[in-house]
C-alpha cells in the first residue's frame, strides 16, 4: 500500500471517531426534541418548555406564578402512556443509534489495523466497506424512525396525560433538537469516509491497469 493510501484511510479513522463523539453526544443528551406549550384556557399568561432525549428529560411550566420544572421520564411515559410515543419506532431507534455507534468504532478499528498492515490494500477494502457501510445504514435508520416517531406523534403532543388534564398543549409547536442533528452529522462523516474509501480504491485499480499496460508493453519489446 502506498504511503497516499495508508493516509486516506488514516483519515477514515478521523471520520469514524467523530462519527462515534456525535452519536455518542446524541445518546447522552437530551434534545431530541424541544416544544413550547401553552394553557387553552389561558395561553397569554402560561408558557412552557419541554425538552427530552430517548431516555429523559425535562420540562419547565408556568402558569403566571412562576416557573416550575420536572423531570420527563420517556421509560416511564412509554410504559404507562403507549399514545406518548411508539414503542417499537423508539426501540428501533435505540438499536440502531448504539448499533450505528457499534460499527463506526469496528470501522475505526479496522482502519487502523488496514494502515499498519503491509498487505495490498484491496485485501482489506471490502472489510472496510462493510462496517462503513453498516454504520452509515444504521444511523440512516435512526434518522427515518425518529422522523416517522416525529411526524406521527410527538409534533402533535410532548406533554404527559396530566399536563394535558390540565389544559396545557404542544400542537404544532415542537421541533427537532439538535442530540438529533448529531446523528445527521454522524451519518455525513461515514459518508464522507465511505467516499475517501472509494478513491483509494480507484486509485488502486488505475495502478493494476498501469501495471498490466507495463508487463504487456516489456513483454512486447522482449518478443521484439
């Protein structure tokens, strides 16, 4: 492998962590999506903020004495309140969040391991394909099931059954947070490695046709 290519896969290495540090950043905080919301009864004089991540979050009301916070239990919401969410769409976003976290640290991994070996490059190249390929089809899948978990559910409502016994609503005021656009940023940096990968080895090829054209040229001036 030439000196060209073992940087280019370095760099994959680079992509692959920073992918791992935003996937992990989205786990770890809670900002997958922040709403307003107000009383129906008095929406001049409340206002709300709620903001929560796959496992928790928070939400500060005030109903014109003052703000109030409290923890938001998503577990606890999914268990005892199945109309909050879908359970299998947050599930599948789970598993495909940690799984997308799983085959980016494999993808760094091997790319280290494909640099400090002496073998011919192509050897390695599907390897390295693959757990690209997988973790940039596992943040894809996180990305649509919180999109389809999103546009389903959570723009129309936020807020436990006791916030909306008591008047308050969340109808259309509800946005992704950014612990969500990490896992876009996420998926961009595998891609980008995927593009890195596809280079390197189409430089690989341009060097075996080189290298065929050589031997068949020498091998005509020798039967010459």
């Amino acid at each position: 492998m030439s000196l060209m290519k073992r940087g280019m896969i370095f760099i994959t290495f680079f992509g692959s962590c920073l992918a791992m540090a935003l996937t992990i950043v989205s786990l770890g905080t809670k900002f997958w999506i922040t709403s307003r919301a107000k009383r129906t009864s008095n929406p001049l004089e409340s206002d709300g903020v709620i903001n929560f991540g796959l496992f928790d979050g928070k939400k500060e009301l005030n109903v014109a004495y003052g703000w109030r916070t409290y923890d938001v239990d998503v577990l606890h919401l999914l268990k005892y309140e199945p109309e909050f969410m879908s359970y299998g769409i947050w599930l599948g976003t789970v598993v495909a969040v940690c799984g997308s976290l799983v085959f980016s640290a494999l993808a760094a991994v091997f790319a280290i391991v494909t640099v400090s070996r002496r073998s011919k490059y192509t050897k390695g190249s599907v390897k390295l394909y693959l757990w690209n390929f997988l973790a940039l089809l596992a943040q894809i899948a996180a990305i649509i099931l919180w999109l389809v978990q999103f546009y389903l559910k959570l723009q129309y409502n936020v807020l436990s059954r006791e916030d909306k016994d008591n008047m308050w609503s969340s109808d259309g005021m509800a946005e992704l947070g950014y612990s969500f656009w990490c896992v876009t940023g996420a998926a961009a940096a595998i891609l980008c490695n995927i593009f890195i990968i596809c280079i390197a080895n189409s430089d690989d090829d341009i060097e075996q046709v080189i290298s065929v054209v050589e031997e068949k040229t020498n091998g005509a001036i020798m039967l010459y």
